[in-house]
C-alpha cells in the first residue's frame, strides 16, 4: 500500500504536501537480507526539523517502517526512537511484492501541535493530534520476494486440496487464495483422495494431473471472467507469477 495524498486534519510533512515550508523527512530502507530464516531490515530515517526531533527525543513521536505484503496478508509496523534501526520479518511471511513505508507517527496525544515551518496558512493554529497520528510521509518502495515464488516453479505447487466441508457442496471448486490456490472437494470426494493417497503414495503424480488440469481450466475461466481491478490485486499473488511465466511457455 503507497500513501498518498489526501486531506489530513493538521499540518503532515511529504513531498506531495506543501504543508512544511525548508524541512525534510528522509528515509532509506534497503533491501532485506536474509538470516536464519528471517529477513533484516535495517532502516534509517531523520528530518532536520528541530520541533519534530525534539518531538521524538521527549517519546511523543517516532519513526515507522510500514511493511504489507498482499500475498500473504501480512502488515506490521516497526517503531524506533532512534534514527538507524533494524528489524526482522519471518522468511514464510513475504512472498512476492513487499510494500515498504517510511513515516513519523505521534506516540503520545498532542493537545496544541504547532511548528515553526508550518506553511504561512497554519502559522497562527494549533492541532490536536492523537496517538499514532501521521506527522510526516517518506519514502515508498516496492520490492518483491522471490525466495518463495521459486519453491511453487511448477503448476502443480501452486495449488493446495483442502476439504469443503459445507453441506451439498459442489464436487470440486477453486478459491483464488494466497499464496496458493485452493482446490475445495466435496467431503466425499476429499476422502477418496486422502484414501488413494494412502493407499499408494505413487499415485500422487497420477492424483495431481486429474485434479490439477481441470482446477487449472477452472482457474483461467476465473481470471477471465474477473474485472480489470480484480486482475490488478491478482497480479499481486504468488501463484499468479508463475501461471503467468508457464504460459508464456506455450
């Protein structure tokens, strides 16, 4: 998610604001490496506005790194007081894009927020701002996770059966999840399949070719049908990048 403008109720420092009229938020965070199963942030942040620094000596601020990953769900926000800091992410949780977002959020209320290169608009008004307020906007990245696009290379990794377990449902359906799609069975059938699995683990492959080319069939005719915005989000998702690069194939 990149923030972008739009109308907050007292003065924020960013690039796409004239709200400050010298001072700078500035912000860099690199690319994460990857340790022991975690990916390292290391984030650095500072402004040379001398109201906002003494806002995060006295606590009443901090700086944030904003991270979302939208194949996997995942959205966490870091805060630190200091101006280089780090953190760590669990590998299983980026997968793909990776949106990165730099900010300066309130860590108190402020009754009265002035500043002394607020706009001449703002000059003679304070603001109340609450806690986890945004004070200021930097830096936005994208970035993309490809450990865990390479471990789904094959189409038929991109899907998972599970058992749908609702009353009458249909024999076989697809969910368009994350970061996997989900092939739903009917009770019945899911049994049947976990019983041939059992019965010989060498039917897998022979098991994953019925399932997977009609469940793949299914899909495609759920992506055709879906709306320009819905392919957008689609994009976003781990399978979809492999599917795409198949297809591309042929």
């Amino acid at each position: 998610m990149q923030i972008s403008a739009r109308e907050y109720p007292h003065p924020v420092m960013a690039d796409f604001s004239d709200d400050f009229v010298t001072t700078k938020f500035s912000s860099s965070i690199e690319n994460p490496i990857l340790s022991n199963g975690k990916y390292v942030f290391i984030a650095e942040m500072s402004t040379d506005n001398h109201d906002l620094q003494k806002l995060i000596l006295e606590e009443k601020a901090c700086f944030v790194a904003h991270i979302e990953c939208p194949s996997s769900g995942f959205r966490e926000v870091y805060r630190s007081y200091e101006s280089q800091f780090t953190f760590e992410i669990p590998s299983d949780e980026l997968i793909g894009r990776v949106d990165i977002n730099s900010l300066i959020l309130a860590s108190a209320n402020i009754a009265e927020y002035q500043n002394y290169d607020f706009h001449s608009a703002y000059k003679d008004y304070s603001f109340s701002v609450m806690k986890a307020d945004v004070l200021a906007v930097g830096e936005h990245r994208k970035i993309n996770i490809k450990k865990d696009i390479e471990s789904l290379r094959k189409v038929p990794s991109i899907f998972r059966v599970v058992e749908d377990k609702r009353v009458n449902a249909p024999s076989m359906v697809v969910e368009l999840a994350n970061p996997y799609v989900k092939v739903k069975m009917s009770s019945e059938n899911f049994k049947s399949y976990q019983r041939l699995l059992k019965a010989n683990e060498s039917f897998q492959s022979l098991l994953n070719s019925l399932i997977v080319v009609p469940a793949l069939s299914l899909l495609l005719k759920e992506i055709e049908v879906s709306s320009n915005e819905a392919k957008e989000e689609l994009q976003d998702m781990a399978w979809f990048s492999v599917l795409n690069e198949k297809l591309k194939e042929i």
